[in-house]
C-alpha cells in the first residue's frame, strides 16, 4: 500500500465476467476516502468494460467493512480534511453509479458489515453472508448517522420498526436473523461465500434471480399513517432516553422524510444532516471516547517493548463477599477455572451462592441457557486453605480494606504460590507498597481494582507500583480484554484515579448543601447533566458505611483539601445508612423507589451547627449550570492532580476513567475533554475564586492554575510529569 493512501481495493474480473472488488484497509476495512475513490475508479471500469456481466463487492481478510473510517470524522471536525460535496459519496457514488448501474452488483459479507460497510451492500443488490456475520448500524453511537443511505434503505429492507431499533440501539444482528428479516439474501459457509456470490451475481444478468434495488423497494413499508405514529413512539423515547443529544432526532428527520416524500429526497436529507452533525460537541465527545478508549491497551514503555502475554490458565481469588464474588463470576463467564477462598464454610458457602445467582440472573433473562449455566459453574471450585494455590497463575485478593490481613495474606501467597504466579489485590484505596511490605515479590504485585457489581461494570483500573513489571501488565491488560473490561493502568496512591476523582464530587455537594443549596435540586442538576443519578442518590445506594470509610482515606491523606461534613456520619449514627436500610438522603418504598424525606433537614441543620457553616445566599439559589460547575470543577482540579502527578499516562486515560467508572456522560467526552471544552482558563478563574471566598477544598493545583493561565489545554501530555509509575 502506498504509504500516503489509507486502504484500497483490488479488483479482479474472472473468466466468468464476474468483476470481484476487496476492500483492503487492515484491521477491519473501514471506508477511509481512498478505499472510496477507489471503489468508485473500480465501478467506472467494471461499467465501462465489455468483459465485465456483473460485480462482487467483498472485503479482504475474512472482514467486509467496520464502517466509514471514524478517524475521517476527526479529520473534518479539526479542519485537516475538507469534507467533499454533501451527498457526493451517498448519492453520486453509492446510489447513482453502483445502485443504478446497468450491472448488478452482490455485497459477499464476511465476518462484519457494520455503519458504512452494512449500507455499501445494502446498495447492491443482493447480499449473501456467512453464519457469524454481524450486521448494524451502530452510527449514532459515535455522535453520527447512518449516511451511506442506511436510513433509507434498512426500513426498506427489513421494515421499519425492525429498522428503528437497530438504529437506535446501535445493536447488530447476526446472519440468521438477517437472513429471516430480508436483510440478506443467502447464508453460505465461508469457503462458498465467493463462489456463492459470483453465480447469485449471473444468475440476476441471466433474470434466474430478482434484481432488487433496495432503495425502491415499499413493500416492507407501513402505510404512511402508521409509518408517522411509529416515528413519533421512536422520537418519544429518544428524547426520554438520550435528551442531552440532538443526533438521534436528526437521524429520524432523515428517517421520516424518506417515507413521507421518497427515498430520493431522503437520501439528500440525510446527506445535509450527515454532515451538520460531525459538528456537534456531543459528536466530538463520542468519537473521543471511540479511539480513547481502544487506547488505553497503549502503555508507553510496557506494551511497546514486544511483550507477549503469559497464559494465565488458572486464578484465585480471596474472599467470596461482593467485590470477590462478582470477580469470580466474570472470570468463570470467560472460561477461566477459578478457585474461590474463605474463612469457614458458611462464607464459601455463601460466596458460592452469590456467584450462582449472578448467573442465575442471566438464565432468568434468557442470555444463558440451563447447560451453559451448569458448564460455567463447574469451573468455580471453592477451598478454605491454599494447598490449591501450588499451580494457579494470578491470585487476586479481595478481602475487608484492613492493612494487616491484606499484608499477611500476601506473605502467605509468597509462600504458597508458584514463582511467576501474579499477586494482585483489589484494594480501592491502600498503597500496593504497604501491602507488599512483607514480601520479597513486588515485582508481581499490583492492583487489579474492579468496581461495583465487578461483573458488569466495565471498567478495570490496573494499579502499577514503581516495581511491578511490564510483563505482569500486559498479562493483567490480556486477562482484562478476556473478561471484556476496558483495563486502564494508573499508578499507585491514594484512591488510584476513578476514587480520587470521585471523592471532591460527593464533598463539593456535602459542602452546598451545608450552606444552603437543596440536595435534591443538585442531583436532579446533576442527573440532567446526564449522571445516570446524583450525588446524594449515589451515596445512598453505596451505602454510608463504604462512604465514611472512603472519606476517612482521603481525610488522612489529603487533609488539605478535604471537606469535613457530618452529614452522613450523623445520618449513619441514627441507623439511616443508605438506601440498604430504606433510609437515608432519600425515603425508598418496597420497590426502592427514592423520594425526598423532609426529615433531611434535621441532619444538615445539625451537621451545619457543628461546622459552624452559614447558609449563603448565593449558595441557595444556584442555578443547575452554576451547580454543575460547583460539583465538577472540583473534579477537573483533582484530575488535574491526578495527571501531573503521572497516576494516569494520559489525559484521555482519565476520560474513559471518568465515564466508566464514575458515569460521567460519554457525550461530554470524559472529565478531561469536557474540562478543554469549557478551557482551562475559566475553571481555573472559578475555582480561583470560590477558593478565596469558601476556602481550600476549591483552591487550584499549580498544574491547573499554570495552563488556566496561559488557556492551555488541559489535555496536553505533561512534559515534566513526576512520574509515580
Ligand atoms: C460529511 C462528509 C463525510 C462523509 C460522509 C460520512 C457518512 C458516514 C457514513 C457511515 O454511515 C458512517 C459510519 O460508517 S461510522 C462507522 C460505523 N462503524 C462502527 O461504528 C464500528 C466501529 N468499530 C467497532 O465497533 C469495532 O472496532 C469492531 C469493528 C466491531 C471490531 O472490534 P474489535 O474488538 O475486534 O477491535 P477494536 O479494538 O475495536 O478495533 C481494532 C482497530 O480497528 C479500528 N477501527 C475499528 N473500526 C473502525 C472504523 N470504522 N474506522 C476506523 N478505525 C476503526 C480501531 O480503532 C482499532 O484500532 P487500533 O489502532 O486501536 O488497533
Ligand atoms: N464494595 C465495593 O464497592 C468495592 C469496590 C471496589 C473495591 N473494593 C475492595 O474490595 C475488597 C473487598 O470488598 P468487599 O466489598 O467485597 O468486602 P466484603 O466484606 O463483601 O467481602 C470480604 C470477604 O473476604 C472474606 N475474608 C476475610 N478474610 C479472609 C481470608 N483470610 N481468606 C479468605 N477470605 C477472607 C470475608 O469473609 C468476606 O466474605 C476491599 O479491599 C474493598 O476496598 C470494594
């Protein structure tokens, strides 16, 4: 490939007349612009050749497309690729030459057809796959639309409220469902895909099989009556479910236009709104996190050094209670035989039976069948002792936050574990050094903190010490993409980078609502910023118990910058703890449906008298933008901290940090770019000066206060970075 092109086609006319076009762009084939020119070079040849009857799209390597190449996206928002003519690849390209040309063209997917690959061979006219194909347009999960005439010719296709939900939950189908929706032609084995689809492909030139053009096709179309109901249900719900973004509400005008006034007018609809949305903030955000968070498995100095994962063929895990049952079931649901430790049988037993019903869940909800569920059981295996441990390749430790234990646990481990075997501990806020301290094994430890419930939240933060090697991290970074966690490697300190960054939010709400602000008015701020809830909602539902055991690691170790509120310490000591005992900021029913309980302000009245806080005026009426400053500047000031200090590597780090393991919106593109989108120079300015007015808790580092000078990003890589890595 030249080395100044992204991707190309290749294309090969047989003896059969059957011209056979690949999609090469590595890994998964996108549509970068030259792969499109390409194609299009290719079409005008195939066309105009007398030895050419039909064509074959197909893509190279066992993968037809992944879509438009979403690094083009990035291109145009940043003004270093100029867009080309609205609608000149959907309509010019796509629908005038290949769709209406005087030769058919069969799409033979292989592998995926997803975004602008699944719209390509929606153009063609016939498509035929092999079993595990995936098809979907997962568009609108980038902040864009299907703009390939995916919003024309799927409801065409497959109907349109089969179309709708594809769309809109961005979700694929696989083959056979394709195949009995109308979506594909033909399920083939791989070995036949070809063949398969250069006869279906004469077989249209010679009239043995229909010509279908897609885009006129109506009979999988409502009447135009009911058509308008179902959008108007789809626009609903989309505004209920995603009301902090305009895309979606776009991507159904273009929808709707088509069925109304044609697919031609449609296509053109959706060709003007295809490129008015690359310019939203929240599509900017979205495609942020797209690449950010494929590249958090980049860890300078470790990935790059030609490591390869050792097989981790067996783990342990060390206590059974939420945080190890939970690793335990995510572990065993990718296959790997884990063994579980406790104190006593009663506590095996019963972190046996939380696994189980973790499991239990999904037979209930049919994402797993009964033998599925026997067959990923039988890999947990439980014991009291560590006579077990002689061969197992990682342990991770997940006992009660007490220093001690944990530090003879891993002495323990030395002893009893073989020498290469991985010694991880999912700690949320001790320093892995101290743990180790009674070991002669640091270059094995590290922190492999999940959160909770471990087996479904996404994220894994992988805590480095200065010794730990690079080997054990990307054997951890291996385990974590088995499991299918997003693993981002942060360096060790209080609180790593998701609790650290979690601790100013809770304080800065404590801390308004001790001088007056309402607290449900600031989660409601909050869950409108798009917080899947507020902070007070929040520590509800963790309980108060895990909160003053949080807060009292951050009072020891950062003093200075901690807001001492007795709120909860006050609600806890009349056994009000949270949403576990129905009671705490909020009032839960038998269903545990939170409402607001006068009765709050009892606590605070108290909490204030002891602070010897007053309620300010200015602090009563927030406004809800007002309030989001208050309750995440903080946040961006301690990311910052954060960043300089190296725990994280990079800024974007913290961004996929932010949204998976706090639930910051990823529209908003994670703390760090949210931060660079309002500029550094007015959060320093804010914090500058509530730091002068209600003290140290909002005082700027020196790392924010030195670009909020200069209003320089705050994303740019930290040149001088003392490095704790
Ligand atoms: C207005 C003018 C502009 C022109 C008009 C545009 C009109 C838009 C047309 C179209 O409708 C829009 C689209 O098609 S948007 C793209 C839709 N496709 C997707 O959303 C798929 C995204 N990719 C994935 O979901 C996954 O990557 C995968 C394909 C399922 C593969 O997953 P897997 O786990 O195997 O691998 P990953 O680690 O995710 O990816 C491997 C590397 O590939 C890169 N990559 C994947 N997809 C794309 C892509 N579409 N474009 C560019 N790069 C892609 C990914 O970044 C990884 O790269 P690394 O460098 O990290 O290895
Ligand atoms: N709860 C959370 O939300 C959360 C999130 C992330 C990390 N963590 C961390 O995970 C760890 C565990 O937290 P948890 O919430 O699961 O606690 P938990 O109290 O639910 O479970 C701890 C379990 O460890 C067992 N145990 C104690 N000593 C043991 C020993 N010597 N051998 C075997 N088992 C032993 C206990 O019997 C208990 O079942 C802590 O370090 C915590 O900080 C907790």
């Amino acid at each position: 490939m030249d080395s100044r092109t992204k991707g190309k086609t290749v294309m090969e006319v047989g003896g059969d007349g059957v011209a056979v076009i690949t999609l090469i762009n590595p890994p998964v084939n996108s549509l970068s612009f030259d792969v499109l020119y390409n194609l299009k070079s290719n079409y005008e040849e195939a066309l105009s050749r007398n030895d050419v009857k039909a064509i074959v799209i197909t893509g190279a390597k066992g993968k037809f497309s992944g879509g438009f190449d979403i690094s083009g996206f990035s291109e145009i928002q940043k003004g270093t690729m100029k867009e080309p003519k609205v609608g000149f690849i959907s309509i010019d390209i796509i629908t005038d030459l290949l769709e209406a040309a005087r030769k058919p063209s069969v799409a033979a997917i292989d592998g995926l057809a997803l975004g602008g690959g699944l719209e390509l061979s929606m153009a063609c006219h016939a498509r035929i796959s092999t079993p595990g194909a995936q098809l979907g347009l997962p568009e609108l999960q980038l902040g864009v639309i299907p703009g390939f005439g995916g919003t024309q010719r799927l409801p065409r296709l497959v109907g349109l409220t089969k179309a709708l939900e594809m769309i809109l939950t961005s979700k694929p189908v696989r083959a056979e469902e394709g195949h009995s929706l109308g979506l594909i032609d033909a399920v083939v084995p791989s070995a036949e895909l070809l063949t398969t689809a250069r006869r279906w492909a004469l077989d249209i030139v010679e009239r043995r099989k229909p010509w279908i053009t897609s885009l006129l096709k109506t009979d999988k179309l409502p009447p135009l009556g009911e058509a308008r109901e179902i959008l108007k249900f789809a626009r609903g719900q989309t505004r209920k479910q995603a009301p902090n973004m305009k895309h979606p509400l776009m991507c159904l005008d273009a929808l709707e236009m088509g069925i109304v006034s044609g697919p031609r007018v449609g296509l053109e609809k959706e060709a003007e709104v295809g490129s008015q949305v690359i310019s939203l903030d929240t599509t900017k955000g979205l495609i942020h996190v797209f690449f950010s968070q494929r590249g958090t498995v980049k860890v300078p100095g470790v990935t790059d050094r030609g490591l390869m994962p050792r097989k981790i063929k067996k783990v342990a895990i060390i206590g059974g209670g939420l945080m190890g049952s939970g690793i335990a079931t995510a572990l065993i649901l990718s296959n790997y035989p884990v063994i579980l430790k406790e104190v006593n049988e009663k506590f095996l037993e019963a972190g046996i039976g939380r696994v189980k019903a973790n499991l239990q869940s999904r037979v209930r909800k049919g994402s797993m069948s009964k033998e599925k569920f026997e067959k990923t059981m039988s890999l947990l295996k439980g014991s009291l002792d560590y006579e077990s441990f002689r061969d197992v390749d990682m342990v991770i430790e997940a006992v009660i936050e007490n220093i001690s234990l944990k530090q003879q646990i891993f002495a323990d481990l030395e002893k009893y574990c073989p020498q290469h075997c991985i010694l991880a501990s999912n700690t949320s806020t001790i320093d892995l050094n101290k743990i180790g301290e009674r070991t002669k094994s640091q270059d094995r430890i590290v922190g492999a903190h999940f959160f909770s419930p471990a087996h479904v939240m996404p994220l894994l933060e992988i805590v480095r010490t200065n010794h730990t090697s690079a080997q054990v991290i990307v054997d951890l970074l291996d385990v974590g993409k088995k499991i299918k966690k997003t693993p981002v490697v942060v360096g060790n300190c209080t609180g790593f980078a998701v609790n650290r960054m979690f601790f100013p939010y809770t304080q800065a709400a404590m801390f308004l609502v001790e001088r007056g602000a309402d607290p449900y008015l600031i989660d409601s701020a909050v869950s409108k910023f798009g917080m899947p809830m507020g902070p007070f909602r929040l520590c509800d539902l963790v309980g108060f118990g895990v909160a003053i055991a949080t807060a009292t690691q951050f009072i020891e170790n950062f003093p200075e910058r901690t807001y001492k509120s007795m709120i909860i310490p006050l609600m806890q000591e009349d056994k009000r703890a949270g949403e576990a005992t129905r009671k705490g900021f909020y009032l839960y029913d038998d269903k545990r449906k939170a409402k607001p309980d006068p009765e709050l302000k009892k606590y605070i009245e108290k909490a204030r008298s002891i602070s010897g806080a007053n309620v300010d005026p200015k602090l009563v009426k927030l406004s809800e933008k007002e309030i989001i400053e208050m309750t995440f500047f903080p946040v961006v000031n301690e990311a910052c901290r954060v960043f300089a200090e190296g725990i994280a590597v990079k800024a974007a780090d913290l961004d996929i940090a932010a949204i998976m393991g706090m639930g910051f919106p990823p529209y908003r593109g994670g703390i760090m770019f949210w931060a660079d989108s309002i500029g550094s120079k007015y959060i320093y300015s804010r914090l500058d000066e509530w730091s002068k007015t209600y003290g140290d808790f909002f005082k700027p580092c020196a790392f924010l206060a030195e670009r909020g000078s200069k209003g320089a990003p705050l994303s740019a890589p930290v040149e001088q970075a003392r490095s704790r890595l």
